[in-house]
C-alpha cells in the first residue's frame, strides 16, 4: 500500500504508444513497467501504484493455484465494490480461470443458485456477506475455500493474508485469447439468473471499440461506482486500466461517496441516470460538486429528456455520452456522443436525444422482423448485432445460447427499436419482459414464480412502470384463489423476504381476472398500456 505522498513527476502525455493488449491483464502489465510508481488505484483511503497493484495481481494468482486453481476452473467474488474483485478477476484471467462476480444483493436462495450454477471452487467475501454464505454453507459442494475479505484490509483480513503468503506468479503459458476470465450472472428466460461467458477476447475488444469518444486524457482520473456484478462497472474499470489513468473506487454509488470521490479528484464516470436525478434534487451545493466531471457517461436505463436538458443546463462544462448494450456483448454497443448532445438542438435533429446513438466501432446492427428478414429504415423490429464482444455463451446453457446467437453470429437482443437514416438508433419497447430499475435488470419471470408460491394468488403478471427516480419500478398484478384473500402490503413483504429488495414489487393491483388472449397468454402490453401511456418511450 502507499500513500503515493510523494508522487514522481506526471510523465509526459500523450505517453508512448503501449502495445495492442490482448489479454485483460496486458495494459497492467504494461504500466506496472512504464510508470511503475504512477497512482493506479484508489480505495476508501488506500491508494495503489501500478507496480504495487500488478505485485497484488500476480501474488493472486500465484496463491490462486496453490489452491490448486487452473485452466478452465472458476472462481467466485461476493462482495461490494472491492479492488480485490478486479485484482481476483485479473489474476484468474492470468492463468486462463474465470472469476464468477456474485450480484452482493441477491437473497441466500440466489447466491446458492449462483455460486453452484458457476462451480466456483473458491470462494471470495466480504466480511459483512459473510452470514450469508453461513447460512448456505452447507449447500454449496463444489466450494473447497472461502476466504473473508473486509474493506479496509485491517490486520486479521483473510484476503490480505492470502496475498501475504503467495509468491508471485507470470502469466499462464497455455491461456488463450478465447477462454473465459469474467462470468456475470444475468436474469433468463427460465427465470433463474444465466451466467454470461465472456472472454478475454470479448473484455479487450470492449475497451478498445467502446473506447471510441471516451478516451482518458492528462489531469484525468476515473471514477469506479457501479457495482462490479455489472457489466457497468467490471467493463468499466478496463478503461482507467487500459489508458494508465488513476481510478478512484466507492463502495457503493450512494451520495456521500461519490461526493468523496470527485473531491479525491475523480472526473470522468459511468452512473445511472437515477444518480444524475438525486443529484440534480440535492440542492445547489451537491449540483456545484458534480459540476467538477468533466466527463459523464449514463446508461442502462433510459433517460428522461427533462432530466438530460436539466443536466446539461446544471453543467455547461461536462460532456454527456449516452451508451446503449447488453452484458452479452461486454457493456457498450452503441453510443451518443458528446458532439450529438451538443449539437443535437442546433442541426435541428433533438430527437436524437432520445436516441441510443450509433454503433461503436466493430459492432454491425440490423433491425429485423419476426422471421429475420431486415426492415427498412425507421421501421421498427428486433435490434440484432454481431461484435467480436459477443459471449462465449451462456453459462451451462447451450439451448438457451443457441436461442440469441445466430449461426452466422448474430446476437438477438430481444428489445426492440429502429434505425433513422443516419444510423442513430431509438429503443423503444423490449420483447421479453425485462424490467430495468436504476440500471439493474429484472426479469419479470423470476418475481412471477416468487408471487405464484403465495398461498393466496392464483395467476399473477409483473410488468414494469415508469419511475421518475429509477427509470422503472416493479409493478405486480395479482388475482386471488376463490375465498382467499391478502393485501399488497403483506405480498411485498413476501417477496422480500424471498427476492433482492430492488426486485420486488413497489406497488400490487389486486384484479379479479388478468386479461388474455385468445390463447390464453396474459396480455402484459394491456397491463402496461395505462401507465406509458403519451411517453415516447416505453422503456
């Protein structure tokens, strides 16, 4: 660890051309050589230089085959945003392992899913997670080591003992480009949570395409908020990496330490736009703070155009980018960039404010019907995509993989949305029934089978509804077995104590039937239809 007190001279910028990476681990690798006493990370008061955080990277590796880790095995990381999540994920890319990052929010019945689902042979947790993991122990068979991790590394820290008693290793001689280094769990059509593969050939391509309109420069420093179970935030994190720019990590997105952040000098991130909307409501002090970004990245819900045009008045200085994708292409697949939002009003195209942008660099996108065939421009269909982003596949998974990949490599992604004659892409509707609240994707199956097992609901549909605050909210429809009865209070409660809170449902309408097709498919569009009623978008 180090103070970096007294940094060494900032080396000249641009910096000389660093080799192509082809691994995730590369570009640490490189700056651990070429400004090895540079600050690279930073953590609740702990900052790391290049070469100490390689020499952490390199030792966890070492200790994770020890442990007898290898090629094609799988770790696990539980806990909030930790540095060690990405120093674990690096190491075990290193050696051609793959490090499965455990959504910290999920209640026991879904980590246990999780963790099993992976076959992760150890364990990573931090130490307030721990009860968690306590309560499941023994339904975990292929975990053989759980080490404890705590946030400030105090004496007695597992993980820094770990590292303590671990030489340090070089990069695995049989890895290669296409073996898989980061599982995310994301929601399935099945219900339960799919890991989603992704390769060292997926992360590196990510950062470079996606890189495009976001590049870090001198007096940068980057700050990590979203939570490292996200695509948000473990592709994120590669870009500070990957331009040798320091970064600076929270715990957690909440007000209080992303404040701390931006005056520890963080200006370039990646939030939420809920983040952008708390803020915005803070009052003029909290607003003046944020004015200091100069580079403010949103995605993974949709933004309100109010919330976009009072933010850009709020902040003159700070150029916005929109980004648009999915977590089986790596995070980033199309973007508006700055320039679009400046211009936008002035070239007489604001419309393209509610737009996605266009495709980054080696992404293609079609807009397709029911039966594959292109649309024509600004009509509507399935927005499909092909990237050397896309995933291995999922997890365990092959039919449901074979579902969204194409034999010719086409990603379907299952929302909907057109083209304009400029390429600007507009999402506006999703064929499956994903809700996104403030960036995290629910999949309305997986709260359905929760409310199902009520002993007072008889059929029940969930749908999304917009929210102000956090893009959507969790709205369910439930309608009653004959002679029984409850009130949505105590449904809630139910899911809650079965379901992530962010998952569960913010309000409940008791029906008497839900409405159906001829077929007898719940019509979830009719259930919709009241509340994104005159929005122009109806995610």
């Amino acid at each position: 660890m180090s103070t970096v007190a007294d940094a060494p001279a900032r080396r000249s910028w641009p910096p000389a051309q660093p080799p192509e990476p082809v691994y995730v681990h590369d570009r640490l690798n490189h700056w651990a050589d070429a400004n090895p006493d540079g600050e690279a990370m930073t953590y609740l008061g702990r900052t790391w230089t290049w070469a100490q955080f390689h020499e952490r990277v390199h030792r966890a590796a070492c200790g994770l085959r020890e442990l007898g880790i290898a090629r094609g095995d799988v770790v696990g990381f539980l806990d909030k945003n930790h540095p060690a999540c990405v120093e674990i994920s690096m190491a075990a890319g290193s050696i051609g392992a793959a490090n499965a990052i455990v959504n910290w929010r999920m209640a026991g019945d879904e980590v246990d899913y999780v963790v099993n689902d992976s076959g992760a042979k150890v364990l990573f947790v931090g130490a307030e997670l721990m009860p968690t993991i306590e309560a499941i122990r023994d339904r975990l068979p292929n975990v053989e080591k759980i080490i404890a991790v705590t946030p400030d590394g105090a004496e007695g820290d597992e993980y820094e003992a770990f590292l303590a008693a671990s030489g340090s290793c070089e990069d695995g001689p049989d890895v290669v480009e296409d073996d898989v280094c980061l599982i995310l769990y994301s929601s399935g059509t099945t219900g339960r949570p799919k890991g989603v593969m992704l390769t060292h050939r997926n992360m590196v391509s990510h950062t470079v395409h996606s890189h495009d309109g976001w590049a870090f420069g001198e007096g940068n420093k980057s700050m990590v908020a979203m939570p490292l179970f996200h695509v948000g935030g473990s592709s994120y994190v590669l870009f500070g990496i990957h331009d040798g720019v320091p970064t600076v990590m929270t715990r957690e997105p909440d007000a209080g330490s992303l404040a701390g952040a931006i005056l520890a000098g963080a200006n370039c991130t990646f939030l939420v736009p809920a983040v952008l909307a708390q803020v915005l409501q803070s009052g003029p002090d909290a607003i003046k703070l944020f004015g200091a970004l100069r580079f403010y990245t949103y995605g993974a819900a949709p933004m309100p155009p109010p919330l976009l045009r009072a933010a850009m008045e709020a902040w003159p200085e700070t150029d916005f980018m929109q980004v648009y994708g999915l977590t089986e292409v790596s995070g980033v697949a199309t973007h508006l960039l700055p320039e679009d939002h400046r211009n936008a009003e002035a070239e007489g195209h604001p419309e393209r404010l509610l737009s996605a942008g266009k495709a980054i660099p080696g992404c293609e996108l079609r807009i397709v019907d029911a039966d594959g065939s292109d649309l024509p421009t600004g009509e509507a269909g399935e927005i499909w995509m092909r990237t050397p982003q896309l995933m291995k596949g999922y997890l365990n998974k092959p039919e449901a993989t074979a579902e969204v990949i194409t034999e010719d490599g086409w990603f379907r992604t299952g929302d909907i949305g057109h083209l304009d004659a400029d390429g600007f892409l507009y999402v506006s509707d999703r064929v499956k029934d994903m809700i996104i609240s403030g960036g995290e994707n629910i999949y309305s199956p997986e709260v359905e089978r929760v409310l199902s097992e009520h002993p007072a609901v008889l059929e029940v549909a969930v749908v999304g509804v917009p929210d102000e605050k956090w893009g959507e909210s969790v709205k369910a429809f439930v309608a009653f077995k004959e002679g029984a009865s409850s009130t949505p209070e105590e449904i809630i409660e139910f899911t809650r104590e079965r379901l992530a809170h962010y998952k569960c449902p913010k309000s409940v309408d008791v029906v008497e039937a839900l409405p159906r097709n001829p077929t007898g498919k719940i019509l979830k569009r009719e259930l919709r239809a009241p509340f994104w009623e005159g929005r122009d978008r109806q995610v």
